[in-house]
C-alpha cells in the first residue's frame, strides 16, 4: 500500500545491498501514475552497485556514476569536484530512483536524466522534486507529458518552485493561451531562463510594452526566441525596427525585431551580398524584407538553391520573387520544382501567357493548384497530371536521398 511521502522519519526509504553485478535499473518495479502525493519505497525498493575496491579508489558518488550510470572518471570527477554530486551512502541515489521509477520514469528515461543532470542524485525527493511535480498536474500536464518533457529537459528541476519557477509561470500566463501551454513552454526553454535574472526579463517586457509592441508579438518570442528578453540593448532594435516603417503594434513588428536582434551583422550582410549577386538591389531587399521580415532568416543556402533553380534552370528572372518573398521558406523539392515543370509546359505550349504572375501559382494550396493549372485543361490534364505526380516522386526518393547522404555522409556546409 502507498504512502504519503511526508512520513515519520521511521519510514524506509530504500534498502541497500551491495552487489557487483547489479543494475538498479533493471530491477522490477510497478509503473504508478504521477500523482498528487509520492509513494514510498517497499521492501522491494531499489539496490544499487559500489564495489570495494572501486570505493577506495574514488569518492563514494564517483564510483556510484561510474558503475551504475556509465560516466567516465574524469566526468564523474568533474561533477564530484564542482560539488554538484555529492553523497556517501546509497539512501538518496536510491530514494531518488524509486521515485522516479514509481511515477512512470522507465529504465531508459532515469538513464537519460541522471546523464543530463547527475546532481538530482543528491537531491530530497519529497522535498526537490515531489513540490515541482503536484504543481505541473495543478496545470494540467498530464503524467506521460511530465515523463517526455523531463527526460528531455530536467534542469527546471534544479530551481525553486516559489522563488524562480512559479514567478515566471505567472509572468509567461499574461502571453500564453494555458496554464499546460505555459509549464510546456518553461520546460523545453529552461535552458534560456537560467541564463537571464527575472529582472531582466520583466524589464525588457515592460519596455516592448511601452514601445507598443503586442503581446501576441511577444508571446511568439517566449515561443521561438526567449533569449531576445535578455537583450541589455533591446531599445536600440525597437527603434532600428520601427525606423525601417515597421508598426509595433503588429505581428510583423515582432518578426522583424528578431530578424534584425538575432542575427549578427556579419550574417545579415552576407545575406544582403548573395540577394544582390543574384540581380536584386538594395531598395528591393528592402521592400522585400518590408513586406516579408522572415525572408532575412531563410539560409544563404536555400537562398541560392531557389536562385539557381529559378534563374540557371528555369530562365526566369530573379526579379519576380520579389513580388513573393515567403517563396523562400517553400520547399524546393516538394512545391516548387513539381509546380515550375507544369508552368513551363503551359508556356511553352502558349496556354498560359508570357506576362502572367510567375509566382502566383505557387501561393495556391494543392486542390487549387491542381484545379486551375491542371484539370482546367481538359486536352492535357492527363499528361499534366503524370507530370505533376512524377516530379513529386522524383523529388521525394532526391529529399530522402539527401537526407540520408547528411545522416551518414555529413558534410561541412
């Protein structure tokens, strides 16, 4: 039967063994859900392995890394050195364990964790971890979603609830739509708020909000960007941006900023040289940017991939994509080289007139696509149509051959 975790002091949390050939994590256990109170360890609770010999040779909780976690000497000694693991019996490595272990953590997930953040081994359960879990379930977080998101992300862990975690959830609500939505938000981005003080980042919200900034615009930097809030200088991008003709008030607003904030000068040059060593000038780079601020994030190689496509092998000027800047965030491969092999049939054959939109038609979702620039000719719909669906699956077994020449070959790009 299970018990509250705040018990008498009598309760025991783990009994311990030594045993050379044994893993803690392989042994049995029943797999609870999370919930509101924490279970304690029966007499089936987890043992662990500290040899003899390995014990005189290193610090009791080098060893513990080492045996049971896979961890190199020297990173073992790291973690140990810095002071971020340290114990000298089996009752908190273990405790921590069970708990885990009894509130859905598999072998593989504790694996995964401890390697990331060795330092919960020295923690309290009841007292580091049980606190951060009821609140998460308060948010409606499930249990498996607690599981997934903490495998991949314990350092909130390592924070107070009271003093750091719960101020920043009250201050992310005022911009995201859930209470789950914001505990999602806080755990995959941690790593981003622990590099600002809270300070900071109430600051540099109150002065977006005085500049007029949206808060649609800022909750989309808490999620695609939460390290512009730790901007020292973020005035002098508000009035670069709006000194471009940029409205704070709007969306767009905020994707310029971070266009502009989080990139460094050198790469924004470097993209401006290669739109200009395809024909385009300053003036329409800037018209473009004005009315598509994504533009400036698209890579200098899928800047030329389309070039090279549109101008070498099409024999279209480089100039109709400024009329259509978002082309550059289409796939190549999927949208764009299957719909240009139908416009250039229809052109060829004079079904489609040489000073019509060259970029219209790939704004188009399928269905229309299809239905405007395919099956409306009825004497050709046929042959169009094959010669759609045949470079759509050129262009997949290319994506996929790509994809796995960079997995196993990868280059230096």
């Amino acid at each position: 039967m299970s018990k509250l975790f705040l018990c008498p002091p009598n309760v025991v949390l783990g009994f311990i063994t030594t045993n050379p050939k044994f893993d803690p994590l392989s042994q049995k256990h029943s797999s609870f859900p999370i919930s509101l109170r924490f279970r304690c360890c029966t007499a089936a609770a987890t043992t662990t392995t500290i040899t003899a010999s390995e014990s005189d040779t290193h610090p009791f909780a080098v060893s513990y890394l080492i045996n049971n976690f896979d961890f190199s000497p020297e990173s073992a000694l790291k973690y140990f050195n810095s002071n971020k693991v340290h114990f000298n019996t089996l009752e908190k490595p273990n405790s921590v364990i069970t708990f885990l272990k009894n509130n859905g953590f598999s072998h593989s997930d504790i694996r995964i964790i401890i390697t990331k953040s060795p330092w919960l081994l020295s923690s309290k359960p009841h007292k580091t971890l049980l606190p951060k879990f009821q609140f998460f379930l308060s948010k409606g977080v499930s249990s498996s979603d607690i599981v997934s998101l903490l495998t991949a992300n314990p350092g909130i862990l390592l924070y107070g609830l009271k003093k750091r975690i719960i101020p920043l959830f009250e201050l992310l609500s005022r911009f995201l739509k859930t209470d789950k939505h914001v505990i999602v938000r806080l755990i995959r981005q941690w790593h981003s708020f622990d590099c600002m003080s809270y300070d900071l980042i109430v600051a540099n919200i109150n002065l977006m909000s005085d500049f007029g900034v949206c808060n649609s615009a800022i909750a989309v930097f808490f999620q695609t960007n939460t390290s512009i809030f730790g901007s020292t200088d973020l005035i002098k991008s508000l009035e670069e941006v709006k000194g471009l003709g940029f409205d704070p008030s709007t969306t767009t607003f905020g994707v310029a900023l971070m266009a502009k904030k989080c990139m460094s000068k050198t790469l924004w040059n470097q993209k401006v040289d290669v739109f200009k060593k395809w024909g385009w000038s300053d003036e329409a780079i800037f018209q473009a940017f004005r009315s598509y601020p994504n533009l400036m994030m698209v890579s200098i190689d899928k800047i030329n991939l389309l070039m090279t496509f549109w101008v070498n092998q099409m024999g279209w000027n480089s100039l109709a994509l400024t009329k259509s800047p978002n082309m550059f965030t289409y796939s190549l491969h999927k949208r764009i080289i299957p719909r240009a092999s139908i416009l250039q049939y229809l052109l060829m054959k004079g079904l489609r007139k040489n000073n019509a939109s060259l970029v219209m038609p790939f704004s188009y979702n399928e269905k229309m696509f299809l239905s405007k620039f395919v099956f409306s000719f009825k004497e050709e719909s046929d042959y169009l149509l094959k010669l759609y669906e045949e470079k759509m699956k050129t262009m997949a077994c290319h994506s996929l051959n790509r994809f796995l020449d960079d997995k196993y070959h990868p280059k230096m790009r």
